[in-house]
C-alpha cells in the first residue's frame, strides 16, 4: 500500500490508512472503493493479536452476508475463528492470493492482504457504525493497544 496515495496516521507502531472504517469489536476495515462496492480486510493490531496466519478460508462469490456474520475463518498461531462482516451485502469478490497465501494478510494488511469485496446493501447506516478520521482512529487504537498489553496479548 502506498502511503503517497492514501492518507495514514501511525499509532504507536502500527500504520492505519485514514481512507476506511475500522469495525472495533472485530478489527476489518471497510473501504468504499465505488458506492456499489466495498473491499475488507484485517487491521493491522488484529492480524498482529492473531499471530502468523496458517489457512484463510473465505466465503465463496455471490454469498450475502450480513453485518455480524462470518465472511470467512482464520486460523492463525493465537486464533482460530470466524471474520465477521462489518457491513452487509453480497461478496463480488474474493481475495485469491490471500487465500493460497495468507502471510500476505499479515505482511500487508491494508493493501494486497485485503480480504473480500462486497456489494454493499446498506452502506450508509452500516458505516456510520464504523470507526472513521483520525479523531475517532487514533484514541480507539491507542486503546485497544494498551487493552491487549494489559492481557498481555501484545508486548510491552
């Protein structure tokens, strides 16, 4: 991902791209690529808290889902689990180089490591859902930092 073209703000380590949605409870991003198509993907405090990514199973092309759903399932050295959608909408789109390769969500989380593009079916209200602009991303990650340190999930 180039930080040239998207605007980015760094918190304490981990660079966050300023031109998305960050979903708090489950760390995906949306970002509005066109008003009928939006791409998710793994934040990277998420993908870090997860550890090294071992298989990434993704729902197939043409499945709706609904925000809360599974959108697809990790499993990772600290997790195994469901990724679940941050908004509703039918998947156009699924990241196949992610799929045979998931350290690719690891090493670029913002950018080639994204997960599935969705047409979205209530983008507005689900978006205001959504953690957007430094002012709301920077103290939400400051938190969720120091959360995880305290868990002792993350390192000091």
């Amino acid at each position: 991902m180039s930080s040239e073209t998207t605007p980015t703000v760094e918190v304490q380590g981990y660079e966050l791209a300023l031109d998305r949605g960050y979903e708090p409870a489950t760390h995906i991003w949306a970002l509005v690529v066109s008003p009928d198509r939006v791409r998710l993907g793994m934040d990277p405090l998420g993908v870090e808290t997860g550890g090294a990514l071992a298989q990434l199973a993704l729902v197939p092309v043409g499945t709706d889902v609904r925000r809360g759903e599974p959108l697809g399932s990790v499993e990772a050295e600290k997790f195994v689990g469901p990724l679940r959608a941050p908004i509703s909408g039918t998947v156009v789109a699924q990241n196949s180089a992610a799929v045979a390769d998931p350290g690719l969500v690891h090493r670029d989380p913002l950018g080639a490591g994204w997960l599935v593009d969705l047409a979205p079916s209530d983008l507005d209200a689900e978006r205001a859902l959504l953690i957007e602009g430094a002012e709301q991303v920077v103290p939400w990650f400051e938190h969720k930092i120091a959360e995880y340190r305290l868990k002792g999930v993350l390192a000091e």
